[in-house]
C-alpha cells in the first residue's frame, strides 16, 4: 500500500520473508501490539507453489514501548525460530540517491521535479555521466555532477572511479536514468537490489539495444517500458514495474523514441517510489510489491 | 486478493470492520494460529481518515480445530470486545444468483461463459426479465426464465412479482445485466448491498438515462463503465468496479454504444467475481475491494 | 475509422497499395467524384522510409455512375499506371468465416454474441475442432460443427480434411478462436492474411508454448495477448492488434490465464471486425490499420 | 496524423472546415498535385450527423509551383464555393506561448523538458503567475517571469495586466498549466480556442473546485484529467484529451492528488502538442483531433 507522502508520525517498517507455516502473522502483529503499537498497514503474501511467505507491516512509533534502538534486537526473537529474512526501517532516515545518466534528460527532470516538490524523500546526492551534456542541467538544481567517461577499453577502470564515487557520496541506492551503458557483474555486487534501471520495452520483449527500432520492425501496437533491479544478466533482473502506451502504423521510430519517454519516466518514477517507501521484496528474480 | 480458481481445499472467510484500535490483526490471527488454522490471505485496510478498520482474512480449515459450525460463536468472542461487525463464509458454499435482463444481451453472453466453464463458483437460478427477447438464450442453457413486464402504472405489482420469483428461487444476490429499469428504494431494501448494477458510464459523470448520447454530444476523448451495488438513489450507490475505453470524433453514437459493451462486461464480471469471493466491504457508500 | 455498424447505405471499399508519388489520392478520389460517388470515409498512409502509400476509401454507390459490376474495370485505367495493388468490396458482400477451436470456450462465446446479436456483417459457415468438447454449444446456435482430429503423425491428413471442408463450406477466411494446434505453411498458404490467430501473450514476447507459464516465471507486471495472420512461421506472422492487462506477484499462473481470457476475446474480436470492416493492410508482416 | 518531430523539409498544412459535398477532397488534393506537391500526411472526417466535413492535409512544398506567400490567396479560389473555413500553416513558424501557473510545478517541468530538448517547436515567451512561487525555476531556464496578483476584487485589473503581457510578449496561445484562477468571458474572447487548460478530473465528472476531494467522497476507482480549450463557461470547453489513472480504497485524497500529477502533466502536453501541430479543429463545443 502506498505510505502517505507526508508522514508527520514517526514510523517503522518491517519486511518479511520466511518458509511458511502457521502463526507467522500472528507472532508478528503480537509483538507490535503487545508493546503497545499502533499497525499503519499491513500486508502479506504467500507464494503457495514456493512455500514462501512475505510480509509488510509499518507501525506508529509513537507509543511503542521499545526505543529504536533495541527494537532490531527485540525482534530477533522472533525471527530466529522463524527463519525470516527481514529489514527494519525507520521513516525518518532519508535514503542517498546517485543518479546515472547519458544524453536523455527525460528522466533526470522528472525526478528533480519529485526531488524539488518533497514528493520523494530522498537525497539527490550526486549525478554521474559518461557525457558532459547534462552538467548545466545539475548546476542549477545544485547537484553535484561528474563526468566519468567510458569506453570499451576504460570500463573496468571507469566503474572503479564511479564505485569510488559512490562511497564519496555514501549512497544508498543507484537510479539508472537512462544511462546506457552496462553494468559489469562486479559493480552490481556492490548494490545488490540496490539499483534500478528503466528498460525501454515491455520486458522480456526487446531487451538490449534499439527496443524502439525492433519494436517498429516488428509492427507491434503497443510500446512499453520496464523498471528492474540491475543484476550480471543484461535486462533480466527482477521486474518492479512496467507500463505501456498505444502506437500505430503512423508512427515512425522516432515517434516510438518521443511517445516511449513519457513511459519510461513515470515507469521508473514509480519504481523508485516503491524502492524508497520499501515496498519491494526480491525473490526468485521476481519482485513482490507491497502496493 | 484474488482468490485461487479452483481450490480443493476447504476454507473459512471472515470479513470484519470496526472501530481502529491497537491489536486488531494480533486478536484476529492469534484466534486463527492458536486453533491450528494456516491463513492463506489476510488483506487490511485502516481508513485514517474515519479511524475505521477493515479485514479479509481467509484460512484453510484443514487442520482447524474448531468445527465450522462452532466458529462463528467462538468467534464472536473476539469480536465483541473490539465492536466488529462482520461476515464469515465457507468456500463450498455455493450462492444463488439472478440475472435481471432487458433486451441487450452481451453481459448475459459474458455470465453464461463464466459460469458454463467453471470461472464461477455460482448457481444461476433464475434470468428475470421485462421482455421475452432473451427466453430462447436461456432455455439454450437450461436456466429458467421469467417475464415480468413493467409499465410505469404497474411497477408495484411487477416488483412484487419479482420479489415472489426472488424467494422462490432462494436467491442470495441479484446481478442487473442491462437490466433498463429504476429499482424501489423498497426493491433495494430486501436485497442491502446484494444487488450489483452495471452502469455504461463512469460514474458520477452521465448517470441517469443515454449516457453514450450525453457522452457524444459532450465530445469527451474516454467512456467507461461503473458497476455498483443498488441503492436507493439512482446511479449512486458504492461503486465496485470501473473501467474505460478511448473514443474519438469519429465514433458516432452508435460507436460508442457499441464499444462500451465491451466494457460494460468485463466491468460487470469483476465485480461479481469480487462479490463471489466476498472480497468487498461497503462502507459511507464507499466499497473496500481486497483483490 | 470505423465503419457504422448497421449500414443502410450500399457502399463501396477501395484498399490501395503502390510506390507513393505526386497526384495518388487526387486520382483516386477525381475517379470517384467525377462519377458523382459521395467519399464515407478516406484515410491514407505514407511510409517515408519504404516509400510506399497506402489508402483505403469508401463511398456511397447511391448515385454513382459507374455500375458496380464496371467500377474493377474502370478504377484499372487509374490503377495501372501508378502500379497499384488494390482490392475491391462492397458492403453488401457477407464473408463466409470458419472457426477454428479446442477446448477454450471464451473467444467462441464473444464470438457467437458479436454474430447473434447482428454486431458482425459474418455468416459463421462452419466450426472445426480437433475435440467433440463444443459440438453442443455449436448445437445450441445451429452451427455446423466438424470433429478433425490432429496427431502428430496425422497432421498432413487432418489438415487436407480441414481443407476440404473449408472448400465444402465455401470459406472465405478462417479465426483460429485459441485452436491450439500448429498450422503448416502448406495450409497457410491456401489462405494467405485470411486466417487470423489469437495468441495469448504480447508478442513478441512469449511466441510458442505455455506463456502465461513463462510470464510467471519472469515476474511479469503486465500480460497481453496478440492478433495477427498467421503465416509460416509461428505467432510471428502481421500484429492485428494486441491489449494488455496488469498483474502481480499474487497472480498464480491460473489466475493469469483466467485474467487473461478477457484481453484474449477482445483483441481477437477487434482483429476479426478490423479484416470484415477491410480496414487491413499487409506489407512487410506489418499491418496499417484504418482504424 | 503525428507530424514527425524534427522535420528538415518545408511544409504546409491545410486544416479545412466546411458544409458536406460531394468533391471536397478531389479538389483540394487536386489543387496541390497539380502544383506538383507532394502531400504527406492527409486526413478527413465527415460527421454525418451534422453534415460537416473536415480535413486536414500537409505537403512538402520543396517543388511546390505557387510561392509560399501566394498560396492563401490562389487557395481561396478552392474555397470559396465550397463555403470552407480555413487556416493555413507553414512548418517554420514557430509560435509563442505564454505558460500561466500558480503553486504546482508538475507540469511546467514536464513542458520545460519538451521545450529545453527539443521536442516541441516553440517559444516560451513569458511565464505569467498570480505568485512568485516558481520565479527561480523560470530564471533557471532564462524565462520571464511576471507576477500578476488576483484577488476578487482586483481581478478586472490583473486580466488587464496579464492580456498586456500577453501583446507585449507577441503571444500567440496560453497553456493554463494548473493556473488555479477562473478566466473571465472578456480574456476568454481575445483568444479563441487558444487557451489550453489542465483540469484534474476525467470531465465532465467534478468541473469546478476540488475535484479530487469529490472523487474521494464518491469512492470513485479511477481518477482522470482533461485539457480543453477555455471558454466562458467554467470546465466546460472543448475537450482536447483526456487520460485516467487506476486507484483504490488505500488512496488517500493526497494519494490521488500525487497520482493524478502525472496523467495532468502527460495529458496537458499531449493537447499542447496537438495544438502545435495544427491537428485540432473546434466545432459544436467539440474536437476532431487528427492524429
């Protein structure tokens, strides 16, 4: 479910997943209101041919009587017997975002206009390109910009200067906007579900390059855009969120190019939304949205 | 959420709503792990706004220690001290079911497909109409057919007869598949919440009577269809489902009537499949869908 | 642009294709007004990239001059010299369609509602399957039903009986309303762009076998399906027309082909009204839709 | 049609209104043929109801045999006994549009990216607002600012204001682009179907105040937006596009405010592109749209 932009309460957020079996929301739920807080949302999902359990439940930390600090510790009490995998967050910490960019700004306005509004919390910490073109762009949002370029031959020593910057900046999590280089193995293991890219097709359709330019080879009537986290495999990785947009026989490939971006930015915009509200769940290269 | 097609297993639904409060999901959960039930999909929603809390939760009942007929009174144990108004069903109870036709007859066609092949777990008793067009339909599948003419003078009498017809086939919900005439506030009294309307706009824009004439003569780019459960005041009640479909200039009333038939049906069976499932809560003319 | 549904009027349908130069839609429609023919509808096309045109026209044969038996012989003098590939139709002409099934009934029910209900200008001839499953509901609405079965090592076989019956029922082209079986190029091409095929994914993603299986395996945010001609090659054949519905991660692979069985039926009956009303075009396994 | 964004080659384009006859577009067509040009993009309606034909058509006027200044008087010799409205278009005309905002920026970012990158042929010549709220963003992009206060009583005095602005700056049409104030009959009537407005709802559902708030009462499952043309008559002009957005029982009235942002910004730039490409004709309170 999607938390309220503004949350002037104070917050916590479990994410869940665990073999399933019975009483696990029962033992979950008992230990928020057993100490006296306050369920915001709640929900969960069995995958039942896995026998997984996921689950999300956010509480007012208003009256909880656990300070913070120990509630990790509390709840490991019961997550042990359980076998959870989960994280703890709190809606006061605001997440470091680098964004990567090329030479297509679509994207990058439309999350510096979510930035600027307070509709995201989140910290643009620093923008990175392989091109200079959008260095204007970021000075007058007054975000730090760098240019690191990359070429076939530079890559490993280019990801090791974007790496770098990264910890420069103690980011958090990696929006691809439209960069359109790829990722090695190796830097994506540095940000496990961490970074999202925005694909310019309705996956598994078209991935790689010129999704456009074989989606109007192919005579499709529908284009598409898909928001995944980044892993080894090129446009494999699990899906957060995909849109579409009617086309027809009129439309050429640059017509599919114009038509394709506002797809892509409110598709990558709602991914990232989900990332920062922590309402994703990756298993099995899959994606659970709690929304 | 959606519940399973086909579930060989045996399982129980509650529905509660009630004042919000700490500890709801706990005392909910907990009476279903301590007494051995597996919860297969437990959805909630809190309307801050009201302070007013809402569940589905559904368990199988395999290993349930309570027997079905003994649950509902332990349960109202749990419920009386937290106010809940609420609904508990079993998943091989089959409801029965009307079908209130006029002369169109692509939402009938829709039903009949889904409920031929096994897509709905629902007994069709009875198609009511104002006219015999659709008798030959009906005969062709075996299901019994009504003709009740209304006429403005006679509408008392043609309600009656309706209801008649409505407890001698034991029915449980009414479905207005094109059903072309205004339903009694007495009518709707007998059946709170159980009748299920489509209307061929989205609501609130074109209630009323012609809505594809006022929607072709406005010039409006989208027409839709509402479906709802009947209330007193004509094309108000709490809205199930929506959906849409783009028009243009060059659709001709008689375009647009025929376009939305196709949304008028796909419209009209989500919200008896949610019905069905007992996947929906009215509430301040409002309805909560856990789907 | 879609045609009117119920035409009172005798029109007549020019589809046209040739390399675009000067003066293409000046000659035709002179030819057409200069024997007093009032244009209904013209819409053209122009492929810049492939420089080829395309136009469809009709107009009112009220107070032409030219007797429709003359108008191929006459239009030759205009189409000759600008090197076209045109068809000709009237609207009185009523195709001759066979239909072509398994064991999946929902395109067959919106299919026989589109005919019964006089939405469709179609006389359904005759329906083939390779399973007696709807020989009862083809009975219920006094169609013709035939019983080919298909194995592997039969193929050849069934497909001459297949042929032969189309040749007995005088078919003038074929919906393949979810037959599931594979059709040979050899059989294709008795019916070149005249038989038209639903395949349940958005093509090109999940060509072949089981994709809603596949779709769920991927972690699909959005499913589809595709209408297109079938040629040699499989589901690679001309886009009619395709739709999508949205999903997620509480979709079993049952619930998506339930859901969609909904954009199943109504894609193939769009691509099936856009081939009636002569509103498709073929060039390069793409479609123009004069939609 | 869509005109290709960046159009190298000169071209005109004739948007053409007129009572039905038989030869209309034997006559135009034949008018620009026989001056040896070469018509790239042609489009025509009738609507039968109101015996009204419209066209749109475009030509490559590279070998055009009339001079470009000499083209609107040898036209109206077409014309005139055919009793057409006209407008004449030539694709290096760049228009100047004054954008009027309030407090929401989500739109004028998305109409800056379309300006900054390209994709739009236009000049934004002056921001104009009823508060200083987005004076930086505006001297970000080096875009006049005006502030123009209104308040009830002054409000004959800031139309004054902002119509001087308007000659001063040359303006040629007005994107109200969430500009939260109500336009007077007497600025509506200097600028006819010129002034393009974002309404936040799919009307004619909720004209006027707060229409989100009203689609939250009224537990509406799906939001809109809609660009017109202003008239006199508040909410109530031509409508140019509308689009719609799904939401649910968890939506908040800030949810929906969020979530309608982005079908207001992508629908508002979808009828200024419109606009800009000549592809809108008014008639009867109603748009054909060619595209």
């Amino acid at each position: 479910m999607d938390a309220p932009d503004l949350t002037p309460l104070l917050s916590a957020t479990l994410l869940i997943s665990c073999p399933d079996r019975k009483g696990l929301v029962a033992a979950v739920t008992d230990f928020i209101s057993r100490h006296n807080g306050n369920i915001l949302h709640l929900d969960q999902h069995v995958d039942a041919q896995e026998n997984v359990f996921f689950m999300r439940v956010e509480w007012d930390l208003a009256n909880f009587q656990i300070p913070r600090e120990a509630i990790a510790a509390r709840f490991e009490a019961i997550a042990t017997p359980f076998e959870m995998t989960w994280q703890l967050h709190f809606s006061d910490q605001i997440p470091r975002m680098a964004i990567f960019v090329s030479k297509e700004a679509h994207c990058l306005y439309d999350i510096l206009y979510r930035h600027q509004s307070g509709e995201w919390a989140v910290d643009i910490a620093v923008i990175i390109s392989n091109h200079p073109d959008m260095s204007d762009l970021a000075a007058k949002f007054g975000i730090p910009y760098r240019v690191v370029p990359v070429s076939k031959d530079t890559k490993p020593e280019a990801e090791a200067a974007q790496l770098a910057l990264l910890e420069e900046f103690k980011i958090d999590f990696v929006v691809l906007a439209r960069y359109m280089q790829i990722i090695s193995e190796n830097f994506v293991s540095h940000y496990p579900n961490r970074i999202i890219n925005i694909h310019h097709s309705f996956l598994p359709a078209f991935a790689g390059a010129k999704p456009y330019h074989r989606a109007h080879g192919r005579g499709v009537k529908i284009i598409g855009a898909s928001s995944h986290y980044v892993t080894a495999e090129l446009d494999a990785g699990p899906i957060i969120e995909q849109d579409i947009m009617r086309v027809n026989h009129r439309d050429s490939v640059e017509d599919l190019v114009r038509k394709g971006k506002d797809v892509e930015k409110l598709v990558l915009s709602r991914a990232v939304r989900y990332h920062l509200n922590h309402q994703v769940l990756v298993y099995n290269n899959k994606t659970v949205i709690f929304a």
